[in-house]
C-alpha cells in the first residue's frame, strides 16, 4: 500500500489477486476442445487499484514499468507489451457492456514471465477481479475466464486456450481442476498427499504471441478440417488410421492432441486410485509426444526432463505450458521434491550454461 501512496498520491481502495498455474497434463489440448489438468502454484499475481474521475488508466508493474503507463479507456491501441494485458481487459469489459471508469493501478506479481506457468492469465484475472469489486460489474468466475481468453485472443494476439483463464479464475489450492474445454464442465480432484509436486523453471522464456504458437493451433484446425470434425477433440484412438493419412505434419499434431487427451483421464483415474507409478509413466509418455509429435520443446527442456528422469525418486517429468522454453514439471516421492531439484538446476547449469530456479516447493 505504501508504494502505492507514493505513485498516486493516495491509498488504493481495491486488492484482488490470482494464483499461477502449473499444467500436470492435457497440453495443447484446450484450443481443440478437449481435456485439461492444471492445478494453482504458490505463486501469485496481485493488483491494488483506485478510481479516477476520468477516463485515463494509469497502471505500473513493479518488475515491468515502475513508473505509470498511461492510456484512455475507449483508445487502446496494441503496443505489443505488458500493457496491452491491462488494455485488453478495458476494450474487452467494455465491449461486453460493463461500465467503467479510469482508475490508477499497481501490479505485483512473482509469477515469472515467460516461464509457461500462466503469468498472463494471472495478471487478466486478478484485474478483472479487481475492476469488478471497484465498479462493480455482474461477473461470476466463468465469465471472468471466458473475458480474459478473448483479452488474451482478441487483443494481444495469442491463441490460447481457456485453460490458463479458468483455472486462475476458479481453482483452489491443493486441488487439480480438471476441465472439459470444450462444455467448460469441471471438477475438482485432490492432489495426491503422498508425493512432491515440483516446478523448474528453465530460465528460457517463450512468448504465447509467438508465431510458433500459433502456428500449432492453425495446424490443428487444418488437421480437423480435412478429417470432416469440429475440433480434434472430437477424435478417438480409433482413428489413427485416418489421422496417419494426413500428410506431415498434421498427422503427428493431430495423434499428439488425441493421445493426449487420453492421457487426461487416465490422470484423473490415477489420481483417484493413488497409483503414483502411472500418473508418472503418463508424464513421461506426454513429454515424449509433445517433444517428438507436438515439437513445442527445445534442447534445454529436454535436458532437464532428462535430468529429473535419472534420478530414481522421480515418479516422472515433463514440459508444461506452452513451448518454446518454459518451465518443466515433474512427480517426486514424498520429502524429496526439493532435493531432487536441487540436484538437477546444478547439473542443468554445468551441462546448458543456463540458469533454472525452484518454484515449488517454495524456500522453506
């Protein structure tokens, strides 16, 4: 509240926050309809914020811009930077039919940009949260999620899936949030209390407006068009034949995006039955496809992947996010989590050259 006080000049009158997320399984499956399995990370993003009597937004980020950013609601133009975050969510309230009016802004977040663990949506989310307490506008959480991926879509110009919105609007702590991309249909399933969930950030960071990224989805959607689905979720393993007659790459990006929703909800089956030994086989088996079939991985992820899998605590390991660099995720046996990360950011380090960071466990 303090630096707050000493960029505007008076206090903040609202707070909201929204966790990062972390994708146990289902990658690249959400903008084809299908099956996601994110779960919220300890860390969080959060906005203090006062209104204006008039139409200007000011808005700082303590890492990105410490001093103010100014811009008039009704005038977002795209800069291509973290503004455009706060912009979109204007212009796209706005379209909605929700009234506003300016406001001063402050962000804090240690949600590390570009680490594939959902700063974006984190940053969407937690000003909307904001924006509709301050004013206030008739949004539930779904609807919270739904503004956001168009914030995401729309304005910023990153094709993403409603996953990352969804899962920061309406997860809990200590809970997967499993999620039917296409119905929106969800439920919570506990995270197993017998084993270590760990995060690694590879210090590589990917940007979702990227062209790579979209370039997947646009594949995904020629690959559905010329097998006569909606979505490729609407495919099976009974199709594999079908799917090997699309010529390359479309077929391998297709068998991922089928697989890997299999996988899901062999996840969840795991997750229930406490089979800690399964949920790690279908990490790796997730991995290896969106390394080989999906190819959004990159040397340094696969060397950490690598890493984690030698050492025989590791249930098993994978890329999460988007691609392209990131973060990894990976199951370890109980106490062991931040050991066994340990080990692998200095072995990462003498063999890339590349620094990585712990995200969870946190420091004790």
């Amino acid at each position: 509240m303090d630096e707050f006080n000493k960029l505007y000049g008076r206090p903040a009158t609202t707070e909201a926050s929204a966790a990062g997320r972390v994708n146990l399984i289902g990658e690249h499956t959400d903008y084809n309809g299908g099956f996601v399995l994110p779960t919220l990370i300890p860390q969080y993003t959060r906005v203090q914020l006062a209104p204006r009597n008039d139409d200007r937004v000011r808005v700082a980020s303590h890492i990105l811009c410490p001093q103010p950013a100014e811009y008039v609601l009704g005038a977002e133009v795209p800069r291509h930077d973290w503004l455009d975050y706060a912009q979109g969510v204007t212009r796209i309230l706005r379209g909605a039919g929700h009234s506003l009016h300016g406001f001063d802004a402050l962000i804090v977040s240690d949600v590390p940009v570009g680490s594939g663990l959902s700063s974006s949506a984190a940053l969407d989310v937690c000003l909307m949260r904001a924006l509709r307490e301050e004013f206030p506008l008739k949004l539930d959480d779904i609807q919270i999620a739904r503004l956001c991926q168009r914030v995401e879509n729309e304005f910023v110009g990153a094709q993403v899936g409603i996953m990352d919105p969804m899962v920061c609007s309406v997860g809990r702590k200590g809970y997967a949030l499993f999620i039917d991309a296409r119905s929106l249909a969800h439920e919570l399933v506990p995270l197993p209390e017998d084993a270590d969930l760990v995060v690694i950030n590879s210090g590589i960071a990917h940007r979702h407006s990227a062209g790579d990224y979209n370039n997947r989805r646009l594949e995904c959607e020629r690959a559905a068009k010329l097998l006569g689905v909606e979505k490729l979720r609407d495919l099976t393993e009974s199709d594999f034949a079908r799917i090997s007659k699309l010529p390359d790459p479309l077929d391998r990006r297709a068998r991922h995006v089928v697989t890997e929703n299999a996988r899901v909800q062999s996840a969840i089956a795991a997750l229930r039955a406490g089979d800690l030994h399964r949920l790690g086989e279908l990490f790796n088996s997730s991995h290896d496809s969106q390394r080989d079939d999906y190819e959004v991985s990159i040397p340094e992820i696969d060397l950490l992947v690598e890493l984690a899998r030698q050492d025989d605590r590791v249930y098993g390991a994978r890329l999460t996010g988007g691609g392209f660099g990131g973060s990894i995720v990976l199951l370890t046996e109980l106490g062991s989590g931040r050991s066994v990360a340990g080990t692998v950011v200095s072995k990462y380090a003498s063999e890339s050259k590349n620094r990585a960071t712990i995200l969870v466990p946190p420091p004790e």
